[in-house]
C-alpha cells in the first residue's frame, strides 16, 4: 500500500487516486532563461523516479510538466521586468530565440541523464487564451480586480471566504502586520495580492491583448491553467522544489479555489535543496555547478568526468523530501558503488538455473516494495539492491542455488528496479559512452588550445576555437577555466 507525504497534511497519506489506475500528475517546470542547474536537475529526477514507480506499479499516468516562457518576474514579485524579457533584452534577441535556446538545452540534459519525457509538455505563450478566461472567471467570481490595465488577486477577500496559508501554514493576518509598505504597487488593494496578469509598458516585448488592454500572464495563473486543462480541476499530485511551496503552490491553490470552488490538488509533493560541498549553491558566489560540466569534468569543484547514472544513482542515495549535499567525495564514492551494483546485474542475467532454490527471494522483493511504497524512499531500496548483491555472489561461487522460475523472477524485480524504477544505466548508457568520448576529444582540444595561447600562438588558438564552434561546440572562457557547451 503506496504512501506519500502531503505537504497540505505533513503526514503520510495512503495514496488513493481520484479515478482507480489513473494517476494525474502536474510538476512546475522550469524558467527556460538560463542553463537548467543541479538543484532543479535533482527536483525533476525526483518526479521522474515518481512517474517511474508509478507505472511499475501499474498505474497509468498523464504526467504533466510545463516551460515557464512568459511570466516569471525577476524577484518573483509582482514588478520587474520578465525574466526571459530582461535576457532577450541583454542579448538582443527575439525573447523567443532565448526559449528555444534554453528549451534545446533543457531536453538534451534530461534526456543524457535518462529522464522519460512528460506526457504532456505545455508552455505557458501556448495558453494564453485559456489563461486570460481563467482570470475573467475569478474576477467574475469576486476573487480579482483589474486595476490600470492589470489584474491582482485579491487575497483579503479570498481569505474571508477561504482559508490563504493552507500548504505553507501561513496566515495572511501575520504576514500583513509583520511586513513593510513597498513602493510602486499604489495598483493593488492590498500589498500582498498577486499578480495574474501585468499591463505592458510601451518597451515590453512579449505581450498579448486583453480585455484589460495589451499585457502579459503572471507566473502563478499558467500553473493553474494548464494544470486544469489536462488533469480537470481536481487531480491527484502536484509537486516541485521546496522553494515553490511558497508563494507559489499557495497561490495556486487560491486560485484554484477560486476558480472553481475546490482545493485543486490532493496531494502536494515537494523536492527538497541541494547544496554543494555543504554550502548553498549560488552562481553569484562561484559555488555553482552545472549538470554538464559533470559530465564533462570540466569543473574545479570535481576530480574527474562522471556519468550521468552515477549522478542519478547518487541522488537516489538521498531520499527526495531530504536536503542533499553533493561533492566531489561523495559522488566518487558513488561511483564505486554503482559499478559494483551494475556488474552484479550483469553477472544475475548470466547465471544458470539450480535444481532447487536455497534463497528466499519472497521476503526481499517484499522488503523492496515496503521501501518505495513508504513515500518512494529509495535509500532503503538500495540498501536492498545491495542486499541482492550479496545473493548473486552466493549464486555465482554456487554457495546458493534458485529453480528455473525463481532465478526468473529475481532477475525481472532487480532489472525492474535498477533500470525501470530509478532509471539507471540500459539503453542510455550507449549514447552516454560516446558523449565521454566526445567530452575528453574536447577537453584534449582546449588543453591544445591553452598551450597555444601561452606560447602566444593565437592562430592555431583561435582555429580551434572557431572549429569547435562551427561544429555547434561553444568554449566558454573564464576565470577558473576554460568550459563547453554543446
């Protein structure tokens, strides 16, 4: 019996879907305005251990994840600029070609590190009728006011009606008297109501006509709206970081309410941070790694290049609603314990039936189960991959023995875990290995390249470099060294 933690209870819940066999599951995807990160990286894995699991256990399940491509404010407030918009600005490109820069890139990582796509993949400029008529129907409702050409939440009336503060446990009450006029929001009723849609000014590139005049959606309002269309308005799981639980997941909730009279959601799941050598990880203070420079190697923070199922099975060493550090000592330890994992599979697939079964199989895939059925906690399950490590090698030096039919089932439930549910090695492996081939191909060439530079040899430098490029390879110069990119 499968349970998850809900955030909305902060206890274990039995997981009992809205329609029997059917899974709806909805994850805040990302901001597609910068490289995606290790932190958001381990969020998505997290899910996708989820999805995985739940098909395993026979589930079918539309599993939703959406591309913020409009409407994510710098600060997360409710004014600024969007943040896509502020990097088209900087770059002088079409806000667009910055989506579809950052989009390539998204997939291309996801898919080296063995993420199954959604089944839905929905951008938020792809809804943006179907988020306008979501806003007219809370204003229609009595739950937002347009206010000079935009549109704002209006929490204090909500939160007589309803409750605001449910995921977060927050009051709105607290949150008004321990807070601090802010300047430039004459515009709304109260300081804390929200933004669902924002006037554009004459400079805003991305922008849609309204019946609220020419604006653009808030971060908050797509969630909602693209939720609601492929799962209905009430579904089973909606997840994402720690740091959206609040505002984000609390205004979603609100809306929801809102919109149509219900709580969207049973069940909120959230992925805890990730910190790097025991700090947090910032790209403004230099403790920032990038999922490819892992694959890549080409980070002061590691020893060596590592693959991409070694950074998953050490994320899984982790359970998800758990902070996780990572550093180079721990992610070398893993690699060795994923190799002495994946040779024993390999040696499991080779081993010859007995004629007669000394091994209780049954008590350890239930121990298995017991794990990921108590809110997906996959150390435990690896504890118990190891533990079936220890009855391959009793198999392999013919201390033990299995029939025909249990040495078939042993092999299915260790292939169904290590490759099904927390999508380690298979079929990725193949394209990974020539990846680390091409990475150290590249990495030789910028070594070349650096000793071309110190002898002052800026011809052949700058060959390589150009060559690279044309070969769709950017090198990124920096202080701490010279990266890439594909």
């Amino acid at each position: 019996m499968l349970k998850i933690y809900n955030s909305l209870s902060k206890e274990k819940e039995t997981f009992s879907p809205i329609r029997p066999g059917h899974v709806g599951m909805y994850v805040c995807g990302p901001t597609v305005y910068s490289n995606l990160h290790l932190g958001n990286l381990r969020t998505f894995m997290s899910f996708d251990m989820i999805f995985r699991y739940l098909l395993h256990l026979g589930y079918k399940v539309r599993y939703v994840r959406n591309i913020t491509d409009v409407g994510h404010l710098v600060g997360d407030i409710d004014d600024g600029e969007d943040k896509i918009a502020k990097k088209a600005r900087l770059e002088q490109l079409e806000p667009m070609e910055v989506v579809q820069r950052y989009t390539v890139d998204l997939h291309d990582i996801l898919n080296r590190f063995n993420l199954l796509p959604p089944s839905i993949e929905p951008t938020a400029t792809g809804h943006i009728i179907e988020q306008i008529n979501v806003i007219q129907k809370i204003i229609d409702n009595g739950y937002a006011y347009e206010s000079n050409g935009s549109v704002y939440f209006d929490l204090a009336k909500y939160n007589q009606d309803y409750e605001y503060g449910v995921l977060s446990h927050r009051k709105l009450e607290d949150m008004v008297g321990n807070s601090r006029k802010l300047s430039g929001q004459s515009d709304k009723h109260n300081e804390h109501d929200f933004a669902m849609w924002k006037r554009a000014n004459s400079k805003q590139l991305m922008r849609w006509p309204s019946p609220w005049g020419d604006g653009f959606p808030g971060w908050h309002t797509e969630c909602t709206t693209m939720s609601t269309k492929y799962l209905g308005e009430k579904f089973d799981i909606h997840g994402g970081g720690m740091d959206l639980k609040f505002p984000h997941h609390e205004c979603e909730i609100a809306q929801g309410v809102a919109y149509t009279g219900n709580a969207p959601v049973n069940y909120w799941i959230h992925a805890n941070l990730l910190t790097l050598n025991g700090k947090k990880m910032a790209k403004s203070s230099g403790n920032n790694i990038l999922p490819g420079e892992i694959l890549s190697g080409a980070s002061p923070f590691l020893s060596k290049a590592y693959s991409s199922s070694v950074i998953r099975f050490l994320m899984m060493q982790t359970h998800y609603r758990s902070i996780m550090d990572f550093s180079d000592d721990a992610i070398f330890a893993a690699d060795k314990g994923y190799n002495r994992l994946m040779k024993s599979v390999e040696t499991l697939q080779k081993l010859e039936a007995g004629g007669m079964s000394t091994l209780d199989i049954l008590p350890w895939r239930n121990n298995c189960y017991e794990a990921m059925n108590d809110d997906f906690n996959t150390p435990i399950l690896i504890s118990q991959l190891f533990e079936a490590v220890n009855f391959i090698n009793l198999l392999k030096n013919k201390s033990a023995s299995l029939i025909a039919t249990d040495l078939d089932l042993f092999t299915r439930l260790m292939s169904g875990f290590v490759y099904d549910v927390l999508g380690l090695g298979k079929t990725s492996e193949i394209n990974e290995g020539h990846n680390e081939k091409l990475d150290g191909t590249i990495n030789l060439l910028i070594e070349m390249r650096n000793s071309a530079r110190a002898d002052h040899n800026y011809v052949v430098s700058d060959q390589i470099r150009d060559g690279l490029e044309m070969l769709g390879i950017q090198l990124n110069d920096a202080k701490e060294g010279t990266t890439f990119s594909y």
